[in-house]
C-alpha cells in the first residue's frame, strides 16, 4: 500500500498540457513545487502567483538545472516533442543524479517506447528511458496513450462543419484524457511503493474516429462526421495552424501507425493507481463542449 509522503517536487514542462495540471495537483496535495520555464514571457509569474519557485533557464542549462534539483524529493521529467528532446531529458536525468539525496524521478514518456520502435518520438523516448533506467536513481516511467486533447484540435470544423478530419483510417485507438495522466503522476509524485515500475495509461476503452464522432454528435446535440484524409494532408493542415514542421512530421508519422491499430489497447492502470476510472471520451467532449461550439 502506498503511503502519503511530504516533499518537494522539481517539475519540467510546467506550462504545458500536464505538466500545469501536475503543478495543480501537486500544490494541493501540500508538496511545494518549483519548476523550470524558458523566460519570463512564458509563463513564470502565472506560477509564482500559485506558490511555485521558478527557475528560468534552457532544459540543457546545466547550472541552472542543479539549482532547482538541489534539495527535491522528487522530479517529474517532462520535455515536449523536438529534435533535441533526447539532450533535454538526459540533461534533466544528469542534473538529479548530480543531486544529494538521489530524488525519486517520474519521466513522462510514451507508450511502446524503444530504440527500434516505428516512429521518431517512440524511438527517442526508447533513448530516454535507457539512460534513466541506468542512471541508479529511482525511477518510474509513465507511458501514456494518444491524448484526447489531441482531438480538440479539429474542434473549430466541429462547429462549423459537424465533421472531424483525421488520418488514423479505421484504427482504433485507447486514447486518455491529459488529466488522468496529471492524476496518476500526482499520485505517483506524492505517494511511495512505485520505485522502479512502469504504467501504461490509457484510457477505459479503444475506440476509432468514427466511433469517437458518435459519441460527439450526442454530446453537441447533432451530427458530427469522422472524415479520413490523407497523411500529407493532415500534416499540412497542422502546420498551417502553426505547428513546427518537425512536430507535424513526428504527429503523421503517428498517423500511419494508428491507422494499422498501433494504439489499440487498454489497460487499468489508471483506476490501479487513482483509484477512479480513467476518464471516457465522452466525458471529455462534455467538458470541453464550448470549444465545439
């Protein structure tokens, strides 16, 4: 049984999608917080204004990454999608094995992580978590599903149009709500017994595009159409809202392997752990309905 533990948490990746809600939670579990961001502009007032301790530098500033790992229990390692990313974390990794006390590190990584995996991001998380499980600290790797917020993107042709693009074909997907993700590293973050483990977020059920359009037309109270298109297109029409290229690339490179079900599973990891059922895509529809409008 895992027991509640005090501490003190060094969070990267602070204002993103999970990492702010990691922050959240975390303060109200009691833990202080302190976290790295870029620069002033992104972010680090909204943070000090929660109670966090900022530390402004780059993921690789070395000097900068002892400061805020000094003295922490905990670190939940969390950099986002680039072609650096692999420097980013083993920097991270190197600043807490440089750190008296040896902190308990969380690493936000992906599902089926590996050096021979099938897509660019899988494969430098395979880097990742190879350097991390070596690395003699204790570690705990969370490997989650397709997020559901990735579909929030095509929110805006919801509402004008009733229909969804995607490029995963008929594949069938476990996809997980950001905030189950954020609930099962608070947990983890803030609890003992998961040293040296590994979980497989999802969330309560695979479900394909079209099924997921079903679900959304109940939710906004009219039909809603899952349209396939072609991957090139699909990575056009996400750099034309303004992602990097690399990351367009890196997200329809993932496209093509959830078309041929690369994703389609579930487990119970997150009810293990939290103790509630992961969240249904449904749900989430229902939380976030006004972005359809």
């Amino acid at each position: 049984m895992a027991t509640q533990t005090a501490n003190t948490v060094f969070v990267t990746g602070a204002t993103g999608t999970v990492g702010s809600l990691v922050v959240v939670g975390l303060l109200a579990k009691g833990s202080k917080v302190r976290a790295l961001v870029r620069s002033e502009e992104s972010g680090a007032q909204a943070l000090r204004d929660q109670g966090v301790e900022v530390f402004i530098g780059d993921f690789t500033d070395d000097a900068v990454l002892d400061q805020a790992t000094a003295g922490v229990d905990k670190v939940f390692s969390l950099t986002p999608p680039n072609p650096d990313q692999v420097e980013q974390a083993n920097a991270i990794t190197a600043a807490a094995q440089r750190s008296p006390g040896e902190p308990h590190v969380v690493r936000l990584s992906v599902m089926k992580s590996s050096t021979s995996a099938p897509s660019i991001v899988s494969a430098q998380h395979g880097e990742i978590d190879i350097v991390l499980r070596d690395s003699g600290l204790p570690v705990t790797f969370l490997k989650p599903n397709f997020f559901m917020q990735n579909t929030l993107l095509g929110a805006g042709t919801v509402g004008e149009q009733g229909v969804i693009y995607h490029a995963m074909g008929d594949g069938k997907l476990g996809m997980i709500d950001a905030r189950d993700i954020a609930d099962v590293a608070v947990e983890v973050l803030t609890t003992d017994g998961h040293e040296g483990k590994g979980y497989t977020l999802t969330g309560p059920e695979s479900i394909s595009f079209a099924q997921l359009a079903v679900q959304l037309s109940e939710v906004v109270g009219r039909e809603v159409q899952a349209v396939d298109v072609p991957v090139d297109a699909a990575k056009q029409s996400m750099v034309d809202m303004g992602l990097p290229e690399w990351v367009a690339g890196a997200l329809a490179e993932y496209s093509v392997r959830f078309s041929n079900n690369y994703a389609d599973f579930f487990t119970d990891d997150v009810k293990n752990i939290t103790g509630k059922s992961a969240r249904t895509y449904k749900e989430l529809a229902r939380d976030f309905v006004d972005a359809y409008a």
